[in-house]
C-alpha cells in the first residue's frame, strides 16, 4: 500500500508538473505568441544599422502635430524603394515577369540571335518578390494612417503616387504581353487595316508582330473604336517604332490613372468619406500602381473616363456623366455600365421603375449617338461588337466558370463519358454570366438602398470571377468603385483581392524554386535575410502596436511579460 501511495503521489506531483504551465501557456493564444516572438526580433533588428537609420524613430498619428505629412514620408520612400526593386528585377535578361526578346525594350533584353544572360537571375526573382512585399507593406501603412488620421492633403498623397511610379517609367511592360497586342494593332491602324477583322499575323514580319503573343496573332481586337484610333495615332507620333509607341501607350494609361485620380476625391467627398483614405486605396493601390500603370493595360483609359463621368454625374450633369462613360465603354464595354447606373439615378431616388425608363432610354439615345459618331469618325464600324468574347479564348484555372468545365471535363473522361471540352466550357461560362446578370439585375434593382457605387461594384467584380477568364487587372473595375464607399469589411475585400490579384498567376515561381535548389549558397542567403528583414522590419510601429497583443488590467497597469499574463489582467484580442 505504501509503494501504491508513493506512485500515487509522484504520479500526482508530476502530472501537476507538467499540466501548471501547460495550462499558463494555453491561456495565451498561440497568434500572439507568435506575434510576441516576432516582436522581439523586429525590435532587435530595427536597433541596429542600417535598418535604425531607414526606419527612424516611432511616430503615430496621436503625437503628430499639423496635417500628418510625416506619417507618410516614411512609406512613400520604402514603396519607392521597392518599385526601383521590382523594376531592377524584372531588367534582368532571364527575367520570367516580363518579354525577353530582342526589340521588346530598351535595355535588359538580349541583342538579336544572342542567349540571354544567366547572371543574376535568381536575385533578380528575389527582388522582384521582395519588392512586391514591400510595396504592400507600404500600402497597407498608407491605409492606416489615413485611417487613423483624416484630411491628410490629398496633394501629399499625389506626390507618393508620382515617386512610386517613377522608376516604372523606366521599367519594360509587368506581367502581361498585352501592349505589344496594342503596338501592332496600332500598326494595324495606320495602314488603314481593320483590326476587328484581322489579328496582327495579317501584317506579317514586321518587328511588331514578332512580339505579340502567339495566342492572339490571328485574333481580331475587342476593344472599341475610341481606343484603336488613339492606338493608330500613337503609332504614327512614334514613327513605327516599337519601343518608342510602348512609352507613349504607358503615357497613355498613367492619362488614364490621372482621370482616376481626379475624380476619386470627388466621389469620396460626395459619399461623406475622407478623400485621402479613398485616394490611398484606389489610387496607390498595387493592382493601380503595378498593372494599370507598369502593364500599360487599356483599362486604365476606360476607368479614368468612367470615374469621371460618375463624379460628373455627382455634381448635377448627368449628360456629361454619360458621354464620358460612353467614351469609356468606347475603350472596353464594361464601362457601359456607368451609362446605366447614371440613368437610372437621374431624376432621383425611390422612384417606381415606370419613372426610370425614360432616362434610360433617354440615357441609350445619347450614348448611341456618342457610339456612332466614334464609328463614323474612325470608319470602323460595328464589327467591334462581335469580338467581345475574344478573352475567353484564355483558360485559365483562376476563373472559376472555366475551372469548374476543365474539372468536370476531367470527371467524364475519367469515368470514359468524352465530351468535348469546348462544349462543358461553353455550358460553365454561360452559367457563371447569367448568374452574374441575375445578381446585377437584382443590385440595380435595388440600387436606391444599396447605393449606386456598390451596387456598380459589386456588379462589376461578379462580372469578372463569373466571367470566362480572369486576369488580375480586371479586378480593378469592382475594387475602383468599391473604394469610395469602403466601409472596413469592403476595405478588407479591396485589401485582399489586391494583394492575390497582384500575385495570383505571377509567373517566376517555379523558377525561384529551381534556384533555390541549384544557386550559389551565399547567394541564396543573402537573397533570404533581405527578405527577412523585408518581413521584419515595421513601417508604422503603431500598426504593430495594433496587431500585438494587449495585457490589459481590468483598470489601468502596466503591460503584462511576454508570453505571460500577469494577474488579474485581461487579455484584448484583435
């Protein structure tokens, strides 16, 4: 009995051993320890050169006097900092973000009938990478600061956006071949070739062509008139030359972001928001910055006039309103949407739907009339129309309605039912539109509670992940509208589809992995402690001191110890 006893005591002192501080350490979530864990690094890391001279001492919002101009000095450097990054990457000649073939840029591309470069290549991707994250971290800085701090000039905001894009200017065409599809359909244009009948393999061996993706080099344009005569315009200032026409069409969408950025404010302001906070999340967005401006995508001229035309509308001039977003929906058709949306809104609200057919049709009459002087003046005409769906020749596993045919596709053939994959995808890609139309119907339907830039949003992002391809510049047509209403689970959405939309599809990954795995080792941890130190080192303290976790006594006390909660305090989750 004594030994039973014994074993009965030790087995209870032991058990009471170990479960003590096993309760102690489940009573703090395992985020914030993590989170704590981080904490001391980052703090141990921002102490020591170089990084104490980059990111300075701590200032928050409350203990900034005046308009809180230095709140974002910080930020614009380091987002200044990782464009000239990303643009540094993207210039070497392995570079798999952006077209290296001879005559595609300037420089950083091989000499014709020459291999491209190996050097540098894997710290190029690592740049790149690095670069991205640390453009986001900028950001999402801006965003909090604004957040916390309202009427920050929206001036001081624009000077971030011009020191962010500055090295782009310099930077070849990211992440996309689309603007070289531009350069020869310009070509097109200027020798009197209808590209809404022919693809660019019509103009055979010119440089031109030789760039454009093979996908498309018998594909006819879907872009609207208004667009393709400014193409064939640019061709012609630029002399038939490729690089040349490239800077003038990315002076072309930067056009395009500036409209954005113009009207932003006045929306925001005509939506009871702070204009600042509005212009950092649509303006200074990545998706802007990155594919707007550095992809030299169209979508920058349509949105550009759209937004302009619903603040326009804002201010009383619905007309106006509507000839702008007819010139828009003249670059791509989405922006006719805005033509809708201002008619519907035009004599007001809570309206039955008898009253809103007049300014609809009244609306349809102005934009066709705007639509068929373009067709006149260009000598184009309609044919446009009919190659609406030439995207959709893409699939890509990122849009859900292809994803989902490819899969069910797979599912026949392995249970040896053939069906043509065209024929699935066909079903897929309908279904996914109709039931966007259907949700789009009932948002304009009930667009008086709603309220038009949501429901237009909202439309417009349904539009794209229903749609049959998704490519990430897309996105920008929802997350744009989004902003100026962006209440803080919208912001997350905006927050969130821009950050996967930046990366989703980025190419280079299996490339980095490869590299890893092959590349000198110095050269690997180099490349990886700056990455690290690009995760670790804070941009607004006051955003960590937000995320950390907080040892709160039920009054007022001191913070509790790392990984600990003191007595009696309570903890404060996120």
């Amino acid at each position: 009995m004594t030994g039973e006893a014994t074993k009965t005591d030790l087995r209870g002192f032991f058990g009471r051993l170990i479960r003590g501080p096993a309760r102690r350490l489940a009573a703090v979530p395992a985020v914030p320890r993590v989170l704590d864990r981080l904490t001391a690094w980052d703090e141990a890391v921002r102490s020591r050169w170089p990084f104490n001279a980059l990111v300075g001492p701590d200032i928050t919002p409350s203990s900034v006097a005046g308009d809180g101009s230095r709140l974002l000095v910080r930020p614009a450097i380091l987002g200044c900092i990782a464009v000239t990054a990303i643009t540094a990457g993207v210039s070497q000649q392995r570079s798999p973000f952006v077209l290296k073939q001879a005559g595609a840029w300037f420089f950083g591309v091989p000499a014709s009938g020459a291999k491209p470069s190996t050097h540098g290549l894997f710290l190029g991707l690592v740049a790149v990478y690095g670069g991205l994250v640390l453009l986001m971290r900028a950001w999402y800085s801006l965003i909090r600061a604004t957040s916390q701090l309202q009427g920050v000039p929206v001036r001081k905001l624009v000077g971030v956006f011009a020191l962010w894009v500055l090295p782009l200017l310099l930077a070849p065409p990211l992440f996309s071949r689309d603007v070289y599809s531009y350069v020869a359909q310009g070509e097109m244009m200027s020798h009197h070739i209808s590209p809404y009948h022919y693809g660019p393999g019509v103009l055979g061996g010119v440089p031109s062509v030789t760039l454009v993706d093979k996908l498309w080099l018998n594909t006819p344009a879907p872009y609207g008139p208004l667009f393709m005569k400014l193409d064939g315009i640019i061709t012609s200032i630029s002399f038939h030359q490729e690089v040349p026409d490239l800077l003038l069409l990315r002076l072309l969408a930067l056009g395009g972001v500036g409209l954005i950025a113009l009207s932003i404010p006045t929306l925001a302001r005509s939506m009871g928001r702070d204009a600042a906070y509005v212009f950092t999340l649509a303006v200074l967005n990545p998706l802007t910055i990155l594919h707007l401006v550095g992809g030299a995508h169209n979508d920058a001229l349509m949105l550009g006039l759209m937004l302009a035309g619903l603040a326009v509308a804002k201010r009383g001039r619905p007309v106006a309103g509507i000839v702008l977003c007819s010139l828009a929906a003249a670059v791509k058709i989405p922006a006719a949407l805005g033509i809708l949306y201002i008619a519907w809104d035009w004599t007001g609200t809570d309206l039955p739907l008898r009253a809103r057919v007049r300014p609809v049709v009244t609306a349809g009459l102005v934009a066709g009339a705007v639509m068929g002087a373009l067709t006149l003046v260009t000598g184009l005409g309609w044919s446009w129309v009919m190659n609406l769906a030439t995207p959709g020749t893409v699939r890509s596993w990122v849009a859900p309605a292809t994803g989902a045919g490819m899969v069910i596709t797979d599912l026949t053939h392995l249970v040896g039912v053939g069906v043509p994959l065209h024929s699935v995808l066909s079903v897929t890609r309908v279904v996914g539109l109709g039931a966007a139309a259907v949700v789009g119907v009932r948002m304009l339907l009930r667009c008086d509670q709603v309220g038009v830039l949501r429901a237009m949003g909202l439309t417009m992002l349904l539009v794209v992940v229903l749609g049959p391809v998704v490519q990430p510049w897309y996105l920008s047509w929802g997350l744009l509208l989004l902003a100026p209403v962006a209440t803080r689970k919208v912001c997350s959405l905006i927050v969130g589809l821009s950050v996967f939309s930046v990366f989703v599809g980025l190419p280079g990954g299996r490339q980095l992995a490869w590299d890893l795995l092959h590349a000198n080792p110095l050269s690997v941890a180099l490349a990886l402690l700056a990455c690290l130190a690009i995760l670790t080192v804070p941009l607004t303290p006051f955003d960590r001191e937000r995320l950390l976790p907080r040892w709160r006594r039920r009054g007022d006390g001191p913070r509790g110890q790392v990984g600990e909660p003191a007595p009696g305090f309570d903890y404060v989750g996120v």
